[in-house]
C-alpha cells in the first residue's frame, strides 16, 4: 500500500476572497501534497465509488 488517502472536503465560504486563504493554509499543512479547487464539470467532481457526477 501507498498509504495515500485522497479526500474531498466542501467548504462554504460567504466571501470568495476567503478561498485563497483557506486553501494557502491547507497547503501549509504538513503532509499534505496537494491542495486545489475543483469547478463544476471538472473531472475533479467524480465520485471514485461509482463513477457519478457531484451535482451539489
């Protein structure tokens, strides 16, 4: 095994502005590798269980 876990967090933030910070300090977390945002219709939004589009 890798030992590498993926995880999708959603998060619901009233200023956009905010976004940047929270994924700046997502980033700083030790261990973690990656950080990004996924956009609708991204192929970021499918679920790895059954292959089904997030649609919120």
């Amino acid at each position: 095994a890798d030992r590498v876990a993926t995880m999708r967090f959603d998060f619901e933030i009233v200023d956009p502005t905010h976004l940047e910070t929270l994924l700046r300090m997502l980033r700083r977390v030790d261990s973690v590798y990656d950080v990004h945002r996924a956009v609708q219709g991204s192929p970021d939004l499918i679920d790895d269980a059954d292959g089904s589009t997030d649609k919120g």
